[in-house]
C-alpha cells in the first residue's frame, strides 16, 4: 500500500493561493514601475522646461508666464505620481507580506507531507521485517522437527 497524505487537497489549495499571491505581486509591481515610469518622465520634462525658461529672454513675459504655468502643472502632476508610487510600493509590501505568510503555509504542510511519508516508510520496514522474522522463526520451527 503507497503512502497517501490526508491532507493533499489542503496543500494542493494553500499551493493555488501561493501562486494567487505570487500573480498579485506581480501585478502591483507592474503598477508600481508604470507608475514609476511616469514619474521619471515627469521629472526629465520639468527640467526640460527649467532648462528652456532659463533661455528666454526678459522681455518675453508671455511665455515666460506661459511656461512657469507649465512647470507648476508638471510639478503638480509629479506630486500625484510620486504619491501613486508610494501607494503602490506600500500595495507592494502588502503583497509580499501576503505571499510570504502563504509561502511558510505551503512550506509547512510539505513538512508535515514529508515527516509522515518518512514515518509511512519508518512503519512499512518494520512490518516487512516482522514479516520476515515470523517466516524465518516459522521455518526454524518446521526444520527442527
């Protein structure tokens, strides 16, 4: 008889929800670099601007206006996406808090798994070298008479 972990279909599903977790970091991670992204992007754009504004002349007070009217929106749209990053990198630690908690969950029941097909084989070596003694003792028996 093969050995048969009673709690398979408990590890099978604390393995489904690991992997769920793993998706779920995934995804938040992706987020987080998109959002990341934006806001790299955001950045190289307002120096770009500075940069520009810098290079206007002083009696351009239109565009100059123009322009620090742009920069405060971009600024304005990089605090957003400086806090939609810190959103997402606490989404993010959550997540991996999350799969680490289902991890040692999986991890545990392997080594529950584990310990007890060892002590399956621990029990079967014994019953088959009973076995064996009862037949020898046996046929000690029958030969001595």
């Amino acid at each position: 008889m093969a050995f048969r972990f009673s709690l398979e279909q408990v590890l099978n599903y604390r393995i489904q929800l690991e992997q769920q977790a793993k998706i779920e970091l995934a995804r938040v991670e992706g987020e987080r670099l998109r959002e990341q992204r934006r806001a790299d992007k955001l950045t190289s754009m307002i120096e770009e601007q500075t940069d520009a504004m810098g290079k206007l002349e002083p009696q351009q007070h239109g565009e100059r206006w123009l322009a620090e009217n742009f920069i405060k929106g971009l600024r304005s749209d990089l605090a957003t996406a400086l806090t939609r990053v810190r959103n997402w990198e606490h989404a993010a630690e959550a997540a991996r808090r999350e799969l680490l908690k289902r991890s040692i969950d999986r991890k545990t029941l392997e080594k529950l798994k584990a310990r007890q097909a060892e002590q399956y084989a621990q029990d079967e070596k014994l019953r088959e070298q009973k076995q064996f003694d009862e037949t020898a003792s046996l046929r000690f028996k029958v030969s001595r008479y």
